[in-house]
C-alpha cells in the first residue's frame, strides 16, 4: 500500500513539473491548438461543408482526429527533448524512482494539453461544419478520453523510443502512426456514429477500450528498457 | 552448417520449380475465375509465411532483451534474427500484396479494394518497414534495444490490427482451404506443395540474412576493438 502511494507521489510529482514547464511557456498547447485549427480550415476548403451536410457529417469526425494526431506529434517530440538539455535525462536513469512513474507522469500531462485542446476544438468544428450529431453524444464523454490516452500513450512512448536516433521528428509519425491505426480507426468510426447516429459505436468504444489497456500495460512493461537502452 | 545451408537452398530451389509445374500444368483450371485463380498457389503461401514472421520477430526481440545483460553473443545471434524475419516478412507480405492486386483486376475488377484483409495485410507491411527504418535511422548503443521494443510493439498490434479491420469491412474471399467450399484434391496438393516450397525458400532467406548480419556485427566489433587497441 505505501509503495503505491509512493509510486503515485512521484507521479503526480512528474505531473506537476510537467504542468509548471508547460504553464511558462505554453508552446505546445498553443501550438497544437493553431495546427488543429488550420486542418479544420484547410479541409473545409477541400470539400463545402455548408452545402454538402451529409458529406461534413460522415467525415468531420475522422478530419478532427487526424488533425489531433498530425498537432499531437508535432508537439510530443518537444516534451522529451527538454529532457535531454542539461542532461536530465541522464539523472532520471540514475535515480531510484521507478522509471514507469516518469513516463505516466509525462504521457498524463500530455492527455491533459490534448483534451485542452479537444475542449476548444468541439465547438469550432460544430460551428465550422455545422454539425449537429444525430447519435448519442454522451457517448462522447467515453470516445473523447479513451481516444486521447490511445494517442498520447502511443506518442510519448514512441517519441521517447525516437529521442536517441537522427532525424527524430521524421521518425516519430513513421513508428507512431501504423502501431496506432486501430486505435485511430475506433475513435474515428466511433466519433462519426455519434454524429451521424447511423450505426452502433459500442464495438469501437470496446476496441478503444481494449486498446488502451493493452498498450498501457506493454508500455509501462517497457518504458524501464527504453530509458536504460544504453 | 555452410553445407547443411546449400542442401537447404538446394532443395528450395527444386521445390520453387516443382510448385511451379504443380500451379501450371498438373492442377485444373478453375471453374469460375479461370486461369487466373493459379496466383493463388503463390499469393496465400506468401501471405501465410509472412503472418509467421512477425512473430519470430517478435520471440527474436524478447530473446534479446532478456539476454542482452546476461549473454552478449547470445544476445547478438537474438537480434540478427529479428532483423532477418523482419526483411523476409516485408519481401513476402510485399510480393503477396503484388499477388492480390494483380488478381483483383480481374477478378473484381479493381486492383486494390479496400476490404478487410487487403487492408490489414497492408497495415502489417507498414509496421515492419517502420521497424526496418527504425533500424536504419538510429544507430549507436540502444538503437537494438530500441528496435525489439518496437517489435513487441508491432507483434502486440497485429492481432488487434486484424480484429478490427475485420470488423470493420470484409469483401475478400472466405478462407477456402478452411471453409465449406469444395476444392479439388489435386489443387490441394498442388498448393501443399508450394506452401513447403515457400516455408522453406523463407527459411533460406532469413539463414542468409542472418548470416550476413552475423559477420557485419563481426565486423563492427573487430572495428571497434582496433580503435581502441585490444585488437
């Protein structure tokens, strides 16, 4: 029992210097922001969502998501990479808390900037591609989150696995979005199915949900090998 | 071994040419699809291999992690291993992706549809050739270690892959070796005979990619011992 609240201290405190980083600078909430918003932009362009409804309904959900993950990886590499200044990274290798600790502490402030970023992107998207779904949307308070720890715990694991080789910011979607299709799958068949209400999303909810687990547990198995790699 | 080696590649090679006279000249042609149902004898062995490989892989990259702080040699043996079935499992779910297309055309009359299986087995190819650029983009120490962790990765995702593509759509032919349908015996035995081709020819393959990859480690380590004098 002490041990896991010992476990837990050390990651709320990995959680907090993660806030407090991210708080002075505010880079990637921003950033991720701004480039989510312009995917919403440039795809309304592409096709019209004011005179096709149907076509923004059906697509809107996946234009959303994959806006999220393109922002999501374009800000995940900059969380490690403050790491390694200063040799940090090093540090954290030496000391004897549990590495798995540093690696949930940083993959749930990630969770918190993206569902920051979700919180402001819904209601663009509502306005933009006048959506108003047709299917359950309480369902979302399940799809939204479970989505998101999909994302982010697959792209703080993989960009901590891409921190040591060159070209890291090509790397990181290369490894990061194969691995993540299914999950990415789920909760853009999931989020259509609220909006359109055309089919049942409880499958895609079960995928995501089975997903996470899966990866959680793997990721936290491995995340020790990753950082003592050397 | 080296001999043992040649025997092996030996035999594949007659086995490859059997299975090629069994697809063209002895099996039957069939009824609907005509002669362009004999891709087959080609195109399910390679897919069949190539959703084998990932998981030696896969055992290969636990291997290695679990002996790299116990036995170095080992250890090395673990990893050219891995690198070699993941070569072998993108050349074959590679060339029977080229299989399916070509079949497609005619039979569906597309060359690509984006059903359950052709999708996954797409997705499998992406995961291993982002393992093997993975390989190649970081090098120094922990980029294996690095690598296996992928690869356990990608084996946990496989299954997951194919679970949800297929319920997400499904037009590609029903498993018929497995099903209900009716087959004739001849063409049975014909596509038992290129499915052993191909398993052994895929075997070759790796053992020559695994000894390759044994003497550029070799290499490296003699390398590495020069420059700082040992050797």
């Amino acid at each position: 029992m002490t041990k896991a609240r010992h476990y837990l201290s050390i990651v709320l405190l990995h959680l907090r210097k993660e806030l407090h980083l991210e708080w002075r600078s505010r880079d990637a909430i921003t950033g991720m922001l701004f480039f989510t918003l312009l995917i919403a932009v440039v795809f309304s362009l592409a096709f019209d969502p004011t005179s096709n409804p149907t076509l923004a309904r059906q697509i809107s959900g996946g234009i959303a998501w994959i806006g999220l993950l393109f922002a999501a990886t374009t800000s995940l590499n900059g969380s490690w990479a403050r790491e390694q200044r200063n040799q940090v990274l090093d540090a954290h290798r030496l000391s004897p808390a549990p590495p798995s600790a540093l690696f949930v502490g940083k993959a749930l402030a990630n969770f918190l900037f993206v569902t920051l970023v979700e919180v402001v992107l819904v209601p663009v998207f509502v306005l933009f591609y006048n959506i108003r779904p047709l299917g359950q949307a309480s369902l979302l308070w399940l799809i939204l989150p479970l989505g998101t720890w999909a994302l982010v715990l697959n792209g703080t694991f993989f960009s901590a696995l891409s921190l040591r080789s060159r070209n890291r910011d090509l790397l990181l979607p290369l490894i990061l979005f194969p691995i993540s299709i299914p999950a990415l799958l789920a909760v853009v068949n999931g989020t259509t199915s609220v909006i359109t209400g055309e089919f049942d999303p409880n499958l895609w909810i079960r995928l995501l949900a089975g997903f996470d687990i899966i990866f959680t547990v793997v990721a936290l198995l491995l995340f020790g090998t990753v950082l003592h790699a050397e | 071994m080296k001999t043992l080696f040649t025997i092996l590649a030996a035999v594949a090679v007659v086995l490859l040419g059997f299975g090629l006279y069994q697809a063209f000249l002895v099996a039957p042609t069939e009824a609907t699809m005509g002669p362009v149902q004999r891709i087959f004898y080609w195109h399910v062995p390679l897919n069949i291999i190539g959703e084998i490989t990932p998981y030696v892989n896969m055992l290969a990259s636990i291997a290695y992690i679990f002996l790299r702080g116990r036995n170095q040699l080992a250890a090395r043996r673990a990893d050219a291993l891995a690198v070699a079935s993941a070569e072998v499992t993108v050349l074959f779910v590679g060339l029977g992706l080229i299989g399916g297309i070509l079949w497609g055309r005619p039979a569906w009359g597309i060359w690509w549809a984006w059903d359950a299986r052709t999708t996954s087995t797409l997705l499998l190819l992406l995961l291993y050739v982002s393992y093997l650029l993975l390989r190649r983009f970081s090098d120094g120490p922990g980029s294996r270690t690095i690598a296996a962790v992928l690869s356990i990765f990608a084996g946990v995702d496989v299954p997951i892959v194919f679970m949800s593509i297929r319920w997400w759509r499904t037009q590609h032919p029903a498993p018929v070796l497995t099903g209900d349908g009716e087959i004739d015996p001849v063409m049975k035995s014909a596509f038992a005979w290129n499915l052993l081709a191909f398993f052994i020819w895929g075997i070759v393959l790796i053992w020559a990619r695994y000894a390759t990859l044994r003497r550029e480690q070799a290499l490296a380590e003699r390398e590495a011992l020069q420059l700082i004098g040992v050797a």
